[in-house]
C-alpha cells in the first residue's frame, strides 16, 4: 500500500478495475461455454451425429441389431449344416463352436491340459516300471511323497519304513 491517502485509493482504484475486468473476462467465458446454439454452429456434425446416437439407443438399436444378427446366422448356420458345401469347413466350424471363441482363457486352459498330460504320463511310466520291476507299493508311495526333514534337518531317504505319510494298506489307513 502507498505511503499517502491519494497513493493508496489508487492503488485500490486500480485493483477494483482489474478485479472488474477479470469478472467481465470471467462472465463472458461462461456465457461461450453454456451458448448451446454456438457450440450446434461450430461443430454441426459432431451434435448430428450425437442425435442420431441417441435415437438409436432410445429406440432399442442396439439389442434390434444383435437380434437381427443372431437370427441371420442361426438361420445361415441352419441352412448350412443341412447342405455343407465343403466338409473340411464343416468340421473346423463345429469345433470352434464347441471350443468357444479363441483367446488367452482358451489358450491359457490347453496350455494346462498339455502339461497335465505330460505329468500324468510321466507317473503312469514311473507306475508301470515299478509294477513290472516287482518293487513294493510302499517304496514307490515314499518316492513320490514330498521329502520330510529328518533329525538334524537332513532329507529322509525313501526306503527307510518309518511313516512317509502313506499308508501301508490299501484302504488309507482308516
């Protein structure tokens, strides 16, 4: 603030024009931002095409067309499996609808199955040699339990004939 009376009332009379014309500034840009007809003017297509939008889900657009395109392609899938022009095609469109669409899910599962697979072969060959080898269940049930430490923390070798966690008769120990 001025040191006089007069330096400081202009100083206010200044500060009460700049605040004036920041409200006018302030006023105007809002009058721009809510001018509806302007914003129709400026940009026609835009609002065109936004109508048209909402017709079309206000009158069901959306669920009309799916119907529509179920309907063609249950009827041409109809059509089709009555008359199959090429059995190769027949076959493929059969199992993808059976297999569902392709994707990670899908690829994800047949990545499980194949390493499922690979793991229950691998057991029923170690089964088999122990079968055909003439060893006991009971050493080849301590193989495959998990290794419990034994005292001292040293791994438990998998003959010995303390308990493994399986049991020695067939019925699981009940």
């Amino acid at each position: 603030m001025g040191e006089t009376l007069a330096e400081t009332r202009r100083e206010v009379t200044a500060q009460r024009a700049e605040l004036e014309e920041t409200a006018a500034r302030l006023r105007e840009r809002v009058r721009r931002a809510l001018d509806v007809r302007a914003k129709v003017r400026e940009n026609p297509l835009l609002f065109g095409g936004l109508a048209v939008g909402g017709v079309f889900l206000a009158v069901g657009g959306p669920l009309r067309l799916f119907r529509a395109a179920r309907q063609t392609l249950a009827d041409e899938l109809q059509r089709w499996r009555q008359d199959p022009r090429d059995r190769k095609a027949a076959r493929k469109l059969a199992q993808e609808i059976a297999e569902g669409p392709p994707g990670p899910s899908r690829t994800a599962w047949r990545a499980l199955e194949a390493a499922a697979t690979l793991i229950s072969a691998a057991l029923a060959r170690r089964a088999i040699e122990r079968f055909l080898s003439g060893d006991q269940p009971l050493d080849a049930a301590a193989e495959l339990a998990p290794a419990h430490p034994g005292p001292g923390g040293q791994p438990r070798p998998a003959s010995t004939n303390e308990y493994s966690g399986w049991s020695a008769r067939g019925d699981g120990g009940r």
